[in-house]
C-alpha cells in the first residue's frame, strides 16, 4: 500500500527470515524471554522498545520464534497491554505536539495542515482498530482531551 499523504510508493521495507524456527546460535530459555517481557514492561516500556531491548542487549533475533508468542500477546497474558495500539498512541502524541506548537505560533499555516493530516491519520486507524475489535466501538478522537489519553 502507498502511503497516505506523499507520492511515494513506500514499498522498501525490512524482511524477516524465511525459516520461522530459532537460529541454532540462540539459546535463550524461552521463558526467561517471557519473564524479560513482563519486567521490562513493569518498567513502563513499550511493546517495540522491549524487542530493540530484547535485539541489542540480550541478543534474542526474534521473539515470536523462541517463544511461539509475539510480544504483544504476551503481554496482554499477563495483563499488562497497552489501552490503545502503540501506532495510534504514537499518532495521538505527534498531534498533541503540534497542537501545542500551534498555540505559540498561530500563523504557522504548514503545521496547521500537517495537523489535519495527522488526525485525518488518526481517524482512518482508529476506524481500522474499531472494525478489528482492538478500540472499543464507542472510542472517539478528540483534540481537547487528547493529551489526556497519551499521559
């Protein structure tokens, strides 16, 4: 899928391996990864910080093949998953920035239209996670109370 607000293809991306199966040369414990998953996330990391953790500091390539589980999964298990998927709350704090901006620099015209790209983003994704029944159907952006949800 091209992207949304530029016209580029945006095809280049990264590939994982073809065989699902742990490298030989990895040999982490597979519930040791999981009890890393939930400290980390007691730290109050995010699901993709606690893989680049898990990649660079205990180098584990691939979480999903060492435990059957991605990292999400596992986490919503031990009850410990994000209200919102990360991509919208990442989406939702890049908003609350600009607006924020915008308050000090009312004539700034580029930010105000960057602004209704990136909600017009957040309303196609939050209407993507209501039909996947990953937001609750009563869920609803709003600018006001924005700020709110990502603290």
């Amino acid at each position: 899928m091209g992207r949304m607000h530029t016209p580029g293809k945006g095809i280049s991306r990264s590939a994982l391996p073809y065989r699902r199966t742990a490298p030989k040369w990895c040999n982490a414990d597979a519930n040791k990864v999981k009890e890393d998953i939930v400290t980390y996330a007691k730290k109050g990391m995010t699901p993709s910080q606690i893989g680049v953790m898990l990649r660079d500091s205990h180098g584990i390539p691939c979480v999903r093949a060492i435990t059957n589980q991605k990292i999400l999964r596992i986490l919503k298990v031990a009850g410990l998953g994000p209200k919102i998927p990360e991509d919208l709350h990442h989406l939702i704090k890049k908003a609350v920035n600009v607006r924020k901006h915008l308050e000090k620099n009312r004539k700034d015209t580029d930010s105000k239209f960057r602004l209704i790209l990136i909600e017009s983003r957040i309303h196609r994704l939050s209407r993507y996670y209501k039909r996947k029944k990953m937001l609750p159907p009563s869920w609803k952006y709003d600018s006001a109370t924005a700020s709110a949800l990502i603290a």
